[in-house]
C-alpha cells in the first residue's frame, strides 16, 4: 500500500495497513540543538525520521507583492521592523532564541489601507500565485503515489495578522458591514485563485489556516461566526466538493472546540492541531462529533519534553482513535527547542509502533 492509499483509505475509514505517519512543525532552534544531540546534519529530516512522504501543490494564496521589509530601529537588545505582512513589529534579539514580538502597528486600520494597501495584492490573476512549469507538475502528479494538497486560505485569520487583534474585535461591531465585506472578499479571492488547480489536478486534501482561539476559548463568539464567517467559509469548500474533494481540515490552536460545530456546517471536515494545553483532546473531539470530523496532532509538546512515561502516557490516550481511523497522530503544535533529540526519537518510534499495534496499548 503506497502513502496515497493509506492516507485516503485512513481519512475515509477504510482497512488499510497502518496510520499515516506525518509530522509538521519544528522551531528552528529545535533543530539546531537536535543536531547538537545527534541529529545528522546531512540528512533530510523526513527522511531520517521515516515518515511518509506528502506534498503540496504550492499555489501561493499570499500578498503578491509581500511589503518590503524594512529595518526602523536595531540595538543589541532588539529589532524594530515592516515585515512581509506589513506589520511594524519589535522582536527581542539578545534571547538566543524565538520569542513573541511586541506587534506595534498593523498596515490595515482603514478602508482605505484595505483599498490601497491590502485588496490590490490579492489578485488571483498575479501570474506568480501557479508555480513555474505547471504543466510539467500536472504530468508528474498524475501517477504519484503519495497524497496532494492544496491551501484553501483563510477568512478571520488573515484580517486578524493585517489589523491586530484589538482592531478587528473592535471593528466587527463598529463597523460589521466592512468586515463582511473583506470576509467576501478574500472568499472570492480564494475560490478564484485555486479554481484552475482543482480543475486540473487530482488532489486529495485541503488545510486552511485560522488560528482563533487562546487557551481560554475562542476570539469570538460563535454567535459571531455564524454571522461573519459561515457563508465565506461556505463558498469555499464548496468549491472543493464540488470536485470530489471532501478531506478540508481547519487549522487553529487554543481552545475551538465552541467553533468546531460551525467549521463542520461550513463544510469542514478536518481539524488540527489539537492544542493539549489549551483542554483540547481528539478522542473527546471523536466522541463528541462522530467520524465526520478527521483529526490530526494532539500530542502534547510538555509530554515531550519531560520523557518516556509522559510520552506514553499521550499516546495510550489516542490509542482507541488508531483502531477506529481517520486521526493521524502528532505535536499539537511546533515541536519546541526544550524537547530533546532522544526524547522526540523515542516519540516516534512509540507512534510507529502504535499506529502497528493499538490493540496491545
């Protein structure tokens, strides 16, 4: 059984061999201690670990083009900076590793920055968004043996990195039909943007990106969901289903769960990562929405972190998920530099054997 198989035969319930064995994310200071701690640095690391192989069709769904990056301020302690997105930011650089900026000011605070800054880069007409010698890739996806995705965008999250998380709050009530306007907006961007591609191509899954909730909950109510963001995210996956494309899953951390009702009436299928800190848990998912909701992550990084026994202790809690299908186990979000190599190593070895073997955790 190829990778394409099992994953199309796992996500749809079927008898296959084993789960998927995937992974995603990483901090690059991760990396860098793990290769300090044994990781070979002339490997690929896919390859190393030996998960299965996936691919994405790389139609680019960004700003075209990006804003121009450009310093403002630098000292020994810190960054001042316009990032691709537009975004003044002040990131910390005496920490020896990744920390959360300080976010300044944000490129979309008016209609007009929407007019003018924002809504002429998303032209799905930008010949750049298709990846060079596309006809070549058509011919050469056509007998692969491993699946295909593709990007489907996003409607909050967006708008959210373009106006800061007060702004976009504030202004779903003081101004609510500019939000729906720019919701539409970037749903017709999307379904206009991909349409050639699902046209043309076989593909077998989507990952849309929102990122709408702290561990407390959600940003916003599903009150509030239901009004702005149902019917975008409608026009969407209607777009993949209507060609047999049915495998969309959403990607958002904290706590979704309140939004996962409305992800599935909006034609969703899938949810990840399953973030563990924020209360999140996938056999609970499964057991509150049934087989129409796929899941991927929830592992729990702390587990990770502190060595074999909590590593266990994660993976004998998705056990009952491996022998039912449609889960594909992994970090519920970057795997982060506090994880040792040897820890991470054991990890997936115990995945691969769970995904072999369920019936003995």
């Amino acid at each position: 059984m190829n990778d394409r198989e099992r994953f199309i035969g796992w996500m749809n319930y079927q008898k296959v061999d084993r789960a998927p064995w995937w992974e995603m994310w990483y901090w690059r200071e991760t990396l860098t201690r793990w290769k300090k701690e044994g990781l070979p640095a002339d490997r690929h690391l896919q390859e190393y670990l030996g998960v299965d192989r996936r691919e994405s069709i790389g139609v680019s769904l960004g700003l075209v083009p990006d804003f121009e990056e450009e310093t403002i301020e630098e000292t020994a302690e810190y960054r001042i900076y316009q990032d691709a997105n537009g975004v003044i930011r002040k990131e910390f650089t005496d920490k020896g590793y990744n920390t959360m900026p300080q976010w300044l000011r944000f490129p979309l605070e008016t209609r007009g920055d929407w007019e003018n800054k924002i809504k002429p880069r998303l032209n799905p007409e930008s010949p750049c968004r298709y990846p060079l010698y596309w006809e070549e890739k058509k011919r050469t996806w056509e007998g692969r043996d491993y699946p295909l995705n593709i990007a489907g965008g996003s409607i909050f999250g967006w708008i959210r990195n373009w106006m800061g998380f007060d702004r976009i709050c504030l202004t779903m009530y003081d101004d609510p039909d500019w939000i729906h306007e720019m919701m539409d907006y970037i749903a017709d961007f999307v379904v206009a943007t991909v349409r050639r591609a699902v046209e043309e191509v076989d593909i077998d899954y989507v990952t849309m990106w929102e990122d709408m909730a702290y561990k407390s909950g959600p940003i916003i109510s599903p009150k509030m969901f239901r009004e702005f963001m149902l019917a975008p995210y409608k026009k969407v996956t209607s777009l993949f289903h209507e060609h047999g494309i049915h495998l969309i899953f959403v990607d958002s951390d904290g706590d979704s769960g309140p939004l996962v009702p409305l992800w599935l009436e909006g034609g969703v299928t899938g949810f990840y990562p399953i973030e563990r800190a924020a209360g999140m848990d996938a056999v609970k998912l499964r057991k509150t929405h049934g087989r129409q909701l796929r899941l991927m992550g929830g592992i729990d990084k702390r587990a990770m972190a502190q060595g074999k026994e909590a590593i266990d202790v994660e993976l004998k809690n998705v056990a009952p998920l491996l022998k039912d299908g449609g889960y594909i186990p992994w970090c519920d979000h970057l795997v982060p530099p506090d994880v040792p190599f040897q820890n991470y190593m054991y990890y997936v070895n115990r995945m691969k054997e769970l995904t072999l073997h369920p019936d003995k955790w």
